[in-house]
C-alpha cells in the first residue's frame, strides 16, 4: 500500500511539473501593416492566425514567446509593432531584432 501511494505522488509530481513547464498561452502580436488576406503561420512553435493588422496564437508553447519566434513570424507576415503574451512582452531592442528579418513585399489590406 504505501508503494503505492509513493507511486501515486510521484506520478502526481512529474505531471504537474511537466504541466508548468509546458503551459500553453496566448500570444498576440501587432503588425505595421495589415495583411491582405487571413493566413496561419507556424512560428517558434505556435500557429499564428493573422487577420488584418493582428496576429494570434491561443496555445502557444513558452518557448514561442522570443525574438526568435517573432523573426521567424515576421519573416512571413512583415514588420511587427508588438508581440506579447500574458505574463511578458518583447522590449523595443527584441522588436528591432525580430524585424531586421521581416519580409518586405508582404501584400497588405488597402487602407
């Protein structure tokens, strides 16, 4: 019996660790220019859905919360004014970082 309690601890431990470590958020991310037409990006490994001038992933890993991630995002869908999540926002340097890879001929929205 008490193997078994210790099992059950144990298995209760891990879960919750790997649970925090691997929490999904939401991320939502601003761009200069609207985009033309509704798209999903793959970026840090979240999916973004853009609409517009916003982009938003739902269940995005801790890790997509980066300048990496933006670069990667940014890439695809142009220049990003903002991108954060809720507990952290990318300063203004990361934002420099993230848009020196930003695509330039993106087709924007007619304003």
């Amino acid at each position: 019996m008490k193997l078994q309690s210790l099992a059950a601890v144990a298995a209760l431990s891990v879960s919750l660790f790997a649970g925090s470590a691997f929490a999904d958020g939401r991320i939502a991310v601003a761009l200069e220019n609207p985009l033309a037409a509704k798209t999903k990006v793959v970026a840090g490994g979240a999916v973004f859905v853009c609409d517009g001038a916003e982009c938003v992933s739902t269940a995005a890993p801790s890790r997509a919360l980066t300048a990496v991630a933006c670069k990667a995002l940014a890439k695809e869908v142009g220049r990003v004014s903002a991108f954060g999540g809720d507990t952290k926002s990318l300063d203004a340097d990361d934002l420099t970082r993230c848009n020196v890879s930003a695509k330039a001929d993106v087709q924007t929205a007619q304003k």
